[in-house]
C-alpha cells in the first residue's frame, strides 16, 4: 500500500469511494456525492491522503474545520473512507495514522468524529488509533426520513497544544 497527497485529478476515485459509502446508509449524513468544488471548498487544504493499493485509489482521508472562529483553529473533523472491496486490509488505519501525523504537523491539536452507532468497524478504527469516545448525541439528524444518533470521539494531540 502506499500513501500519498489527494490531487484534484483523484476526484473520480475518491467521489466513487465516497458514493460506496454513501450507499451503506450509516456512513455520513450526505446523500450524494457533491461537486468537487464544494467538496474542496469544505475541507481543509492540508491532510488530504489516498491509500493506493495495486495502482489503484481504495481510500482516503481529509479533515473539515469544525468552526470558522480562530479558538477552533486547532480543531478538525475527520473523514475517512474505504473502498467497499478493500475494507478489512489496514486501509482505514493507515490513514489515520497518517492523518494524524499530518495533522499535528499542521498544527492541529484536536481530531474529532461523529460515528453513526451502527458503523462499528469505524469506531473500532478510531479507537485503535487512539481516539476516545466523548458523548453521544440521541436524534442529532434524519437521514432518509429517520433520526439518527451520533457517536462523539475525539483524540487530543500529545505533541500540538500542549502548553
């Protein structure tokens, strides 16, 4: 597997991965892919991974500002997203990994995630890296006309924010 900076020229690759997750119902709020434009617009320009394996995109990873007001300038949300034929080979761990790396390089200090209860393989995944689980918010949304509860995890940088 090899780990590299996300280009615009992905975006087919990782709108696709993006819309296999989308079809699992419990992967994010989104029920389509968006633009790339929008998508660009509403994620951080930095901390932007594909995993390829075999010459071939099977996920990726980028953060999203979770607020606008300069106290949250240290402050990231998390997506992170698996090929459907590549989940269960370390893809996802990777990543992390790799995103929190960059993200304290960048000088993040906080990483937060709001996990669907039911996606289990992503909340072992933050817990394997070292996020913990902070809360959990009852109804926070409907997706397809029903509500759904969120998982709150979040992981604090031991070397970014510290003093």
């Amino acid at each position: 597997m090899k780990l590299r900076s996300m280009q615009p020229s992905d975006w087919q690759d990782i709108a696709r991965i993006y819309a296999e997750g989308i079809a699992t119902g419990y992967a994010t709020f989104e029920q389509e892919v968006p633009t790339y434009d929008s998508w660009d617009q509403n994620h951080l320009s930095e901390c932007r991974i594909v995993a390829e394996l075999n010459k071939q995109i099977q996920g990726w990873a980028a953060l999203s500002a979770v607020s606008g007001r300069c106290v949250y300038g240290g402050v990231a949300e998390v997506s992170v997203y698996v090929a459907e034929n590549a989940r269960g080979l370390g893809i996802g761990k990777s990543l992390m990994q790799e995103l929190i790396v960059q993200s304290e390089d960048a000088g993040l200090w906080t990483l937060q995630s709001g996990i669907f209860p039911e996606n289990t393989a992503s909340i072992l995944l933050h817990e394997k890296v070292g996020f913990r689980k902070i809360g959990y918010r009852e109804r926070v949304g409907k997706l397809n006309s029903s509500w759904k509860d969120n998982v709150l995890f979040e992981r604090r940088s031991t070397k970014v924010g510290i003093d």
